[in-house]
C-alpha cells in the first residue's frame, strides 16, 4: 500500500472515526500548546512599569490629543477605542469604549461601562461600584487608561456617523436593563458593552480585538448571524462557541479564550498572544494590543461599505 494513502487513511480515521480525539488534538494545539509558551515568556519578559500598574498612587487618565477639539470639527462621528489593561493584565486584556459626537456638538461624549471604577476624572484613587451603567465622560473621550495610549479600531464619519448615533443612543439608554449586573467573566462587562453597540451598528464593520474578554457573552444559547452582519456564529453564554464571518474572521471561543484567524487583514488569534499579523507592516511591540494593527475604518456616506485608510 503506498505510504500516501495509508496516511490519508490514518488521518480520516483521526478526523471522523475519532471526533473525541480530534477536539483534543484541537484543544491541544490551538489552545494548552499557545497559553504554555505565552506564560513560559510572561516569566523571561520585562515587568511592566510603575506608572501602568493598578497600585499607582495617581493614574494618568489624561488626554492624548488623539481627537481633535470638538468646536474645530462639526461633523458627527462614531469611534471605538481600545487600549490595555493596567498592570500584568494590559499584556493579555484589552478595555474599549464608545465616543459619540452629534454634528456641530460642543464636547466628545464617551460611554464605556466600569464596573468598579477605581479612579476618578484626575486619576486619584476614588473607588466607586457602577455597576453596569454605561458611564458619560467619567475619563476623556481619548483618554489614557493608566498611563497607557489607545488606539481607534472604528471610526465613522459625517453621514454615517450620524445616521447611526441614535441607534446607538438607543441602545446605551437600554444597556443596563438589558443586560443586568456586572460580571467581570464571562460578561456582562465592559467589552460587552462594547460589542452590543456595535451589534446596533454593524455599518462600522469593527469587531473587538480577541484580548476583550467578555465581547463574546450572550444570555443564554445563540445561533444566527454575527454581530458584523458578515456570517454566522453558535455561542452558549459566551463560554462556548464559534463564529465566522468576513468582519469577524474565523473564531473559535473556549472559555472565552479566543483561537482564530482574521480573514481582512490577515491574522493569527492565539490564547495568551491576542492577534499576531501575517503582514509585512505589522506592529508587535504587545500581545494583547499593538499586535492589534487594526485600520481606521470610515464609512463615508449611508448605504455605503466601511472604506480603509
């Protein structure tokens, strides 16, 4: 018998004659095998700084300048952004929130859902639990979270913008009673908050970074279409499920750990590393944020797909 197809043969048994022993092979390989080397690294690399951690006496939560003032730019716009957590955790967790701006208003508004906020506007320690309601300009709307920069991963502009503000606006009145109390795991949490704005507006063509634990919660058995309208996703209260779809990419969600590919830009989603490029310009400089590379994304006009810069 030719060695080919004895091995053919070996590895349709292991596919369909084995399922148990394939999902096991799966777990292995995508999941125990990633999360071992990431925490074999996690002992050999730099600790992160004073200044980033969650024990610093006063946390710089202050402007980056990535927005410019309100007054100076009078169209409507929509963004998501994202950014570490403090501490150990920023190498592995992501926090994002939402930044509104009707045309011609005075001020960004961002909403983001805290928890327990351990700090107030100036970063002094503060505590204060909040549950789950969507808080309005707690911190500013591009702000650092504990010294740390964030990035945009949507941005919509003018029109689009606009057409989408009121279904979003709809949607943070509602979040709270929507959603119940605050879970830090599996959710509801901040990223899921997050990830049901951009359920009511999947013309930002966004989804969260696999870093945003939480993104993935649903109450209960899910089986329909993504939250980008792109595909499909099967999800029990976000602990177990998969999804794919061209905005989401392939996703395969293990105790809300993520393994998958992005298919737009193309990417690896590895547990423990968060999203690794496969292109030339990628940027590697965190596993759980600047692998991140995402494009600003701004659909120009209503009805029209999200354009990339």
């Amino acid at each position: 018998m030719h060695p080919g197809f004895r091995f053919h043969e070996r590895a349709t048994r292991i596919l369909f004659g084995r399922p148990l022993g394939f999902a096991g092979l799966f777990v292995l390989i995508f999941f125990v095998l990633p999360i071992s080397l990431r925490a074999s690294w996690f002992f050999f690399e730099k600790r992160v700084s004073k200044a980033n951690s969650y024990d610093v006496g006063s946390a710089d939560m202050s402007t980056t300048g990535l927005l410019p003032a309100a007054e100076s730019h009078p169209s409507a716009r929509v963004l998501i952004m994202s950014v570490p957590l403090s501490g150990e955790r920023g190498k592995f967790l992501t926090h994002n929130w939402v930044v509104l701006k009707r045309e011609n208003a005075a001020s960004w508004n961002r909403y983001e859902v805290l928890g327990f906020a351990s700090r107030d506007a100036d970063g002094a320690l503060n505590g204060r639990w909040l549950d789950n309601a969507p808080t309005l300009n707690r911190y500013a709307a591009d702000g650092r979270w504990f010294g740390r920069s964030p990035v945009i991963i949507a941005d919509a502009e003018g029109p689009a913008a606009a057409a989408m503000i009121p279904r979003i606006e709809a949607v943070i009145e509602n979040y709270e009673t929507m959603a119940g109390h605050y879970r830090s795991w599996p959710g509801p949490n901040s990223n899921t908050f997050v990830e049901v704005v951009l359920r009511g507006a999947p013309e930002l063509g966004a989804s969260l970074p696999p870093t945003a634990i939480g993104k993935d919660f649903r109450p209960g058995i899910f089986l329909g279409r993504t939250d980008g309208r792109t595909g499909v996703e099967a999800d029990l209260w976000g602990m177990l499920g998969v999804k794919i779809g061209w905005v989401e990419g392939l996703e395969i969600n293990l105790f809300s750990l993520i393994a998958g590919l992005d298919l737009r830009q193309p990417a690896l989603k590895l547990p423990g590393f968060g999203r690794i490029d496969l292109t030339a310009n990628a940027v590697t400089k965190n596993a759980a944020f600047d692998r991140l590379a995402f494009k600003k994304v701004q659909p120009s006009s209503v009805g029209e797909g999200p354009r990339r810069e």
